[in-house]
C-alpha cells in the first residue's frame, strides 16, 4: 500500500531512522510501526498539518479531538507568547496566578448547571481520575457521611482515558484486557434486549437498555458513588451515539437515587457538537465534569474537572479533620496553557464560532447521507462535527472485517495518499475537523472519504472472490 505520497524521501529518512530507532508510540504495534513508512509533520496552519517535504495535508480528526479554531492562530500565538515573557510555570501549590484565575471564572460562567469550582491538571485521564477520587471522598464526608458509597457505574466500551483509575471506569475490552488485575472493581451493567420503549431501542445504539440501568441502580444505590458517562456519544467506542435523550435519562436515574453524576466532556466539549458543552442539548446539570482535549483549543496539555458547591464544601474543615484533597500534579493549571485557553475562549467569541459551525455541520449530514450507500458502509453516525462511518463485510454491522485486514486502517491510508489525515478506531472511519474548517475544505475531506471507501472497497471485493475460487 505505500505510495509516492507516503514514502519516504531524503529529508524524511533520517528523521523515520531515529523515530524508529529512539521512540514508542502511543496505541501502536511498533512492529507495524517499524515496517511502514511514516509522515512525519514538522508545522501546520490553518486546518492543515505540512510534512518535512512541505506537503499538506487537511487535519480530519483535529490532531486527535483538541484542535478547535486551526492551527497556527495569531491570536493563540500570541498569548502564549505574551504569558511566556511573565512566566512559563508557576505552581498551584500553595501560589496561585492570575491566568489560571481568570482562566477558573470564564470556565464557571460557561459550565452547565452549578458547577462552580475549577480543579486543574493536565490531561483528560487526570481530569477523570480527579473526579472519581472527589466523588470516592465526596460520600465519606458528606452530611451524613455515607462511607459505603464507594463503587462506580459506567458503560461498556467507555472510555475515560487511560490511568488505571480512568482504565477501571473504561470498557473497551482490548485496552483493559493486559490490565484486568489492576482495576478496581465496578458494578456491571447487563445488555439484554431493550424494554424501556425507548426509540430507538437503546440495544440498537448498543447501549444498555435505561430499565437495567434503573434497576441496577436502584439495586446497588447504597455502595453507589457516582455514574461515570460520556455524554451524548461514545468517542472511542466508534463515535457510538446515543438514542435523544438517552443522556438526560441516565443523569436523571444517577438523581433520583442520590448518586453523583460525573460527565466525561473530554471529546465532547468546546463545540465539537454544536454547542459548547454536550450537557446543554439534554437541559444537563452534572455534579462533576471533566475537560481536557479542546480546552487549549488543542495547543498545549491542560484539564480541568469542574465539581459543585455543595461537593467542594463537604472538603473544608480544619487540617486534622482530614477533608482536604490530597490530589495535584506539578504542572496543575500550567499559565502557559491557561493563557491558551483564554485565547480560545476569546475566539469562541470573537468569530461566533458556534454560529458559524452550524452550516458545516449541516454539511457534513448531508455529504454523509451520501455515503451511507457505498459498498462497505454499514452504519454512519454524527453528533455535530463528529462522525463515525462503521465498515463491515457487505455493509452488514454482523459481519464484522477480520481485523488483520486493517480495512479502516487502509482507508485511512488512502486518504493520506489524497491529502487527508485520518485515523480510525478499528473499522469505524473518525471524522472530527477543527470547527473552522471552511466549506470547500469540508468538502473536500468527504470527497477523499467518498474515493478511499470507493478504492478499499473495491480491493476487498477483489480479496473475497480470490477466497471463493
Ligand atoms: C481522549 C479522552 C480521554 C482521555 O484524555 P487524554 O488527554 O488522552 O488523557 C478521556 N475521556 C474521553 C471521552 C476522551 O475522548
């Protein structure tokens, strides 16, 4: 499959040598790794990234889910270049900076519900495990203290990141599978057939039916510390979205048997859906939130987990009461990625950024509407400027691609040779641009979508009759 497009060149080769020889990539078998030819990306602009031959290629999946307003933008320079000339880092221990304060406010007036209360760190595992060592010290010390209160609910191929704590909440089998003994234990959820009537069926989304979810609840609500959930869709899962209102539902289940509710706003937040946070097209009101990805507007490494009044004040008391929260990093709430943040909330507003978006997510309903009809296509799924396109043998979701066929692996493949950078998560093909993608390079990403399907297609046509003869 390599290709003029990919292969290696003068200026490249050195750089492959010693990325091949020196380095271990993050989700990778460095086996492949090794034995391909690799791109390497030395700056970008815009919504495209330019390798060390100076070619350009469109950043389909916003330089994995963070990038927001393009790369390369003045404004963002800027202020991190002007935080730069007062202070890189400062720490959070015991000092406090006015970027990070600033940063705390804009982020409060933004939250949904009641959160009130900014806890940094510097990565969206952090920002989740954060939020369960809160909701875990939250019941031991809340009036009355409920000290049982210490188990998690979450779903079948979740995904939370991946620090053992985030891992024990996940649910993505092949990345837990090496790690099982690690984990703390959660309670499991059944996925038998749908009888909440909701429409569509929740099983049909793959998702747990909302009546067994009730009744487990209801069934462990005195060891329950808090639902864990990715609002609206699953990201890792395969951009699984869910049934409307399937959200609100579990939040309002987590509510009416006294549990916290902790969303994960890790992919979904800073307006990848259309609107700023996921929480707000369900009338949300979590009790703990995790940020990470787009807060930066996917400059530089920063988290943040929002938490409620009511779970920050069950943690004051005097020194030997034992509430404070013993959880920090040492480049917690880093000035140069606040000043970051601050710069991409700006162009929130600044560009109406959220305004102008909603054409392009029309867009891409449309442009996907006509995919939905080639060969290999069995589900398409959107959430606003998010897309997963699942393939499978005949179009048919029961008939799964043997993985060593790396079929979406190879559309990605094609689509690079086009001028495209995708990645995919096993044979779901990932569309997530960075919301000021223009119309024409929208575009232009479905059409090299549209040709890599076509041409991979076509090849495991070309494999299958190969089998039968
Ligand atoms: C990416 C992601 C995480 C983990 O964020 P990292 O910054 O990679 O640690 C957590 N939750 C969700 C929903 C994510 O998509």
């Amino acid at each position: 499959m390599p290709s003029e497009h990919i292969s290696t060149s003068a200026r490249s080769a050195p750089y492959e040598q010693n990325d091949k020889r020196y380095l271990w990539h993050p989700f990778t078998q460095q086996q492949l790794w090794e034995a391909e030819p690799q791109l390497v990306i030395e700056r970008a602009e815009g919504c495209y990234l330019i390798d060390v031959d100076g070619r350009r290629y469109l950043d389909g999946i916003s330089s994995l889910w963070a990038n927001i307003h393009g790369h390369g933008r003045p404004e963002i320079n800027q202020a991190i270049k002007q935080q730069l000339e007062r202070v890189a880092h400062t720490t959070m221990l015991g000092l406090t900076h006015p970027t990070a304060i600033e940063l705390g406010k804009r982020l409060v007036k933004l939250a949904p519900g009641k959160l009130s209360r900014v806890f940094y760190s510097d990565t969206g595992a952090t920002a989740v495990e954060i939020a369960l060592k809160m909701a875990f010290q939250y019941w031991q010390q809340a009036d009355p203290p409920q000290p049982n209160k210490r188990a998690f609910l979450s779903l079948r191929n979740a995904y939370h990141g991946d620090t053992v704590g985030a891992m024990s909440v996940g649910g993505i089998d092949v990345y837990r599978r090496a790690y099982n003994h690690l984990f703390f234990p959660t309670i499991p959820l059944e996925y038998t057939a749908c009888t909440c009537g909701s429409q569509p069926a929740c099983n049909a989304c793959r998702m747990p039916c909302l009546d067994i979810i009730e009744r487990t609840v209801a069934q462990h609500a005195d060891e329950l510390a808090a639902i864990v959930l990715e609002p609206l869709f699953q990201g890792a899962a395969g951009i699984q979205t869910y049934p409307a209102g399937y959200t609100r539902a579990v939040w309002e289940i987590a509510r009416r048997h006294g549990l916290l509710f902790i969303v994960d706003e890790v992919a979904t937040g800073f307006g990848r859906t259309g609107k700023m946070f996921a929480c707000e097209h369900e009338g949300i009101e979590p009790d703990i939130m995790a940020l990470a990805k787009g807060l930066s507007g996917g400059y530089l490494p920063l988290a943040a987990t929002l938490a409620t009044e009511e779970i920050y004040q069950a943690f004051l008391g005097s020194i030997s009461e034992g509430r404070t929260f013993y959880h920090g990093h040492t480049y917690t709430g880093n000035p140069l990625a606040c000043a970051a943040a601050l710069a991409n909330l700006d162009l929130f507003e600044q560009e109406q950024t959220l305004e102008k978006l909603q054409p392009r997510i029309e867009q891409l309903r449309q442009g996907l509407e006509h995919l939905r009809h080639l060969p290999m296509v069995a589900e398409i799924r959107q959430c606003g400027l998010v897309a997963g396109i699942e393939l499978a043998r005949d179009g048919e979701r029961e008939q799964p691609f043997p993985p060593e066929r790396r079929v979406g692996a190879r559309v990605t493949l094609e689509a690079r040779k086009r001028g495209v950078i995708l990645r995919p998560l096993s044979d779901v093909v990932v569309l997530m641009p960075p919301l000021i993608i223009s119309e024409d390079e929208l575009a232009y990403l479905l059409m090299v979508v549209e040709d890599a399907l076509s041409i991979v297609a076509v090849e495991e046509a070309m494999h299958e009759e190969e089998q039968h003869v």
